[in-house]
C-alpha cells in the first residue's frame, strides 16, 4: 500500500505510520459529505489527502460558521479521540477528494505507542492556536478583499490547484460576513484580473498578484509554520 500524501502520516516513522495503515482506510469524499457531526460521539480520525475539509462550530440556538479549513497538512478529530470522544464541531468535505481514515480507538493506541506521532500533532496544536489568534487580529485589522485572498490562497495551499469548488455562501461563512459583501470583494479581484468566479468555483488567475492582495497575516503564520517544524525541542509529556 503506498505511504499518505497527508503530511502529518508522512512524517512518521515506519512502525506508526504500519499501525495507522493497517487499521485505517483511504475513503474517497464527495464535496457536502458529513464527517462529524455536533454532539455527536467521535468515531474517527480523518488525515485529509487531496480533501479539503470544513469544519464549521455551531451555538446551541443553531446558529453555524465555518471557523477552518483542513487539507492535507493537517487532521480532524485528534484531540477529541484523545480527550472527550465527542465532536463539538461539524466537519464537511468542502472540496472532494480522498481521505486517511483511522478509527478512534486504533488511532490513541497509535498516539500512546508513538513518540514521532505524539510529537506531530503537539506541533500541529501549536500551530492552530497560532492561527486562531492571529485570525482573530485579521478579522479587526484587515479588510474584506485582503482576507478573501489570503482564504482564497490558502485554500489553493491545500486543494493544490488554482480551481476552487468555493460557493460565495462558503466564503461568506469562512470569512464571518455577508454573502453580498463577499460577491462584492470577489467583484474588486475580479476587476484587478486576480480571480475569476463562475457558478460555485472561484478560478485564481493570477496567483502572483493574490499575494500581493492579501493581508500580511498570510506571512505572519507562513514565519510561525517555519519556525515551529523547524524546533527541535521536544513536546513535554503528560
């Protein structure tokens, strides 16, 4: 069986990465397929490949926004497999492709047998919190068009490809704003030839120039992912 593109399983050494394999399967996703469900028991642990993942938290009235996307740099489920074996966030396919599925209960003997692993998903930790936080100061300090790029870039990071399976709705949701100001900002790049939007794709024309349009948080996070997978230091333990 060939190795996982996902990162995370790649970086592993030989005996976790067996045990991962063994008890897991590669399962092919189509764009809207539900992985997780709010309050519902945790079940599996998904390493995206070519997948993009949403994941999307919900308030008990109902209410739901789309807080992250997750492609193959990352996992969906591990800490929760770990800890209270519930989601408490509903997690989509919103870009189709394939996916490592491990169930929950091979995936924390694996966590508890491997070093490389553990030390993974610590580094992996650190960087979301990294990302919220500095989410949290782009949504005050930068405006509606330079977050649509960096989310647009970002996305292109993970879906490695320039055509993105992205309604206005989904960017709307990912940015915490109106559908119209999100057709509005996507009308501005389009205007500057940076993206072209059709029905429920967003085609990035000038990727070059993107960059250029999106805010600085784009650099501020790419500094602290170098600076984290470059540490030595090892996790502290529980």
């Amino acid at each position: 069986m060939r190795a996982s593109n996902n990162q995370l399983l790649g970086s592993l050494e030989p005996v976790a990465w067996t045990a991962l394999s063994v008890n897991g399967r590669r399962v092919e996703l189509a764009k809207g397929d539900v992985l997780h469900e709010m309050g519902a028991p945790l079940g599996f642990v998904y390493f995206p490949e070519t997948a993009v993942l949403a994941v999307a938290s919900e308030t008990l009235a109902g209410e739901s926004v789309n807080v992250a996307l997750v492609g193959e740099e990352g996992v969906v489920g591990a800490f929760e497999a770990c800890g209270s074996r519930q989601s408490f966030a509903t997690v989509t396919a919103q870009i189709a492709g394939t996916i490592w599925r491990v169930p929950a209960g091979a995936y924390r003997e694996a966590f508890g047998n491997s070093p490389g692993l553990r030390n993974q998903i610590h580094r992996y930790i650190e960087m979301l919190l990294v990302e919220a936080r500095q989410f949290v100061a782009c949504n005050a300090l930068h405006t509606v068009e330079n977050r649509l790029a960096r989310s647009l870039l970002d996305a292109h990071d993970r879906a490695k490809s320039t055509s993105l399976s992205l309604t206005q709705d989904a960017l709307a949701q990912l940015l915490g704003v109106q559908r119209t100001t999100i057709a509005a900002a996507i009308s501005t790049l389009q205007r500057e030839g940076l993206v072209q939007s059709g029905r429920g794709v967003v085609e990035i024309v000038n990727v070059a120039g993107l960059e250029r349009a999106s805010c600085s948080c784009r650099q501020t996070v790419a500094y602290a992912r170098r600076e984290i997978q470059a540490s030595t230091a090892e996790p502290c333990e529980a």
